[in-house]
C-alpha cells in the first residue's frame, strides 16, 4: 500500500503475524510466554535482566551512579535480554515482568526478593531505598516527579511514533512522519526552555529525572539516533546539547550506557556485567583487538 491509498480498517481486527517493518516478527497481540527458560541468578544483591536500548540504560546508569558514590549495596549482576531475539517471552523473565518490556529488577536483599519492572519504577524504587539522586523537601521531590513522569509519558512519541515511521517502518509515510516529528521537535524545544537558566531537567541538582530523561534525548542530540540528526535540527537545542553532553561526561554514565550493549563500537559494549572489573577486562580486551 503506498502512502496515498486510504487504509478501510476491517469490522473485525485481526492479527498478521507478519505486518513489515523491523521487529515486526516480534509483536503480537497477546501476553504470556513463549518458551520455557529459567533465568540466571548471579551473587549480587540485584539481579537486572535487560537489553542496552535507552530504557535498559536508565537502570544501570542509576545503578554506575549508586556504586560511584558508594553505595555497595547496590552491585548488581547485568543479564542480557536479547529483545531482538524474543528472550523477554520466556517464562523466567514473564514471571518477573508480565508485560514482557525490559528491564526488568530483582532485589534480593530484601527478606522476600522484590520484583521491579518499567524503567521508571526502577528508578523510583532504587532512589528511595538508597535516598540518592531524589530531593528531600516536598516541593523539589514533586518537581522531580514531575519530569520522571514526563519522560514516560513522552518517550513513547519519540521512540515509537517518531522512531517507528522514520527509520523501522516498511515504507516511509508522511503523514505519521509529519505528525511525530513535530511533537518530538515540542518536546525538545519543552526541555530546551525548561533548561535555558538552570543545569538539570528539574532544578540545580542531578536526578532520577535527569537519569530518564538522557538516554532517550541525550542520545537523539548527541548520537543521531534514528539518523535523525539532521532532519530534526537537533543542534539547535543548544541547552539540551550543553545538558547532554554535560551527563555524557559522568563516569558512571559512560559505563551504564555499555551495560547489556552488544551493537555498535566493541569499545562502547558490555554483553553481561557482573563485577566492577568486568569494564576493565573488556578494554584491555577492545585494546588488545585493535592492536593485533
């Protein structure tokens, strides 16, 4: 069907398993597992099952920024999730997420291992049980909220709106093009004003929203993602280019982006992560490779 054909949506939906596009063979309308697969279950107090896509970076950046300013308590153990591969429908990791989305947590410090799944929850429930990265008073908590909250709510329109049309779709549409990219272009210029007079997303200090919010809009300005670069301007976002680049520079956040990552530069990859050394070992490894 070409971009000037009308659709007639049916009486009755139904489902083609194959409908185009990339990661099409992967959708479909029903939950539940696929296959039987127990999951692996490390010696770390918590155990993450997730992929490197911006929403699995969120969780191992808070966990880098945990363990940068000492909290032990939060090592962890980084399985990885092949999403493209259909691991997040095997019945281990259904038990542990429903709704089959990485990444998704276990916390077995607790008396009775506690399950958390969608990124944000994550997020939330780690600054409350360490009291890093979230304000103390009333109203810079709300703020910070306010933020994490907007980020899930909008990401969506980034990632599978913009990002689905524009780069995964079959065939380049313009009306859904059209209609995406300018709320994605809305939401960047959101965030450019909300930053033009102060460093972070909500105020003077580092954040769960920060945390949130920059794998998904840091990585639009800093590294083309989609190839949209270009097409969406992005460098005229100047104070969210100077706060991406500023979160780009943290140390933990250079290591959480490579957690679970398995594309890309080998330099900027960490298939599995389960002890601080395993960043050390893979540059020496990257090091060696690029010099025989």
């Amino acid at each position: 069907m070409s971009d000037s054909e009308e659709y007639q949506p049916p009486k009755v939906w139904e489902w083609k398993e194959e409908n185009g596009g990339t990661w099409a063979k992967l959708n479909r309308p029903t939950a539940g597992a696929t296959h039987d697969k127990t999951l692996p279950v490390g010696k770390h107090p918590f155990q993450l099952y997730s992929m490197g896509t911006p929403n699995g970076q969120k969780v191992t950046i808070m966990l880098e920024e945990l363990l940068e300013v000492g909290e032990q308590g939060a090592e962890y153990d980084a399985y990885l999730i092949k999403i493209n591969e259909g691991d997040q429908f095997s019945s281990g990791f259904v038990e542990l997420n429903p709704n089959s989305k990485i990444p998704a947590l276990v916390d077995h410090s607790a008396e009775k291992p506690i399950r958390v799944f969608e990124s944000g929850s994550i997020l939330l429930y780690l600054a409350e049980k360490f009291n890093r990265f979230i304000p103390g008073t009333l109203a810079e908590r709300t703020e910070t909220m306010n933020w994490l909250f907007w980020q899930m709510g909008s990401a969506p329109y980034l990632g599978g709106g913009f990002g689905h049309f524009y780069a995964y779709a079959p065939y380049k549409m313009q009306y859904p093009i059209d209609r995406f990219t300018m709320e994605v272009k809305r939401q960047l210029d959101v965030l450019d004003k909300q930053m033009a007079n102060q460093p972070y997303v909500a105020g003077q200090e580092y954040s769960i929203a920060d945390i949130a919010i920059w794998p998904w809009y840091g990585g639009l300005v800093l590294e083309g993602q989609y190839d949209a670069a270009e097409f969406l301007n992005v460098k005229s976002y100047s104070n969210v280019v100077r706060w991406a680049e500023s979160i780009a520079a943290r140390p933990a956040v250079k290591r959480g982006r490579r957690v679970n990552k398995f594309w890309g530069p080998e330099e900027e990859q960490l298939h599995e992560r389960h002890d601080a050394s395993d960043f050390d070992i893979a540059n020496h490894l990257n090091i060696t490779m690029a010099s025989t």
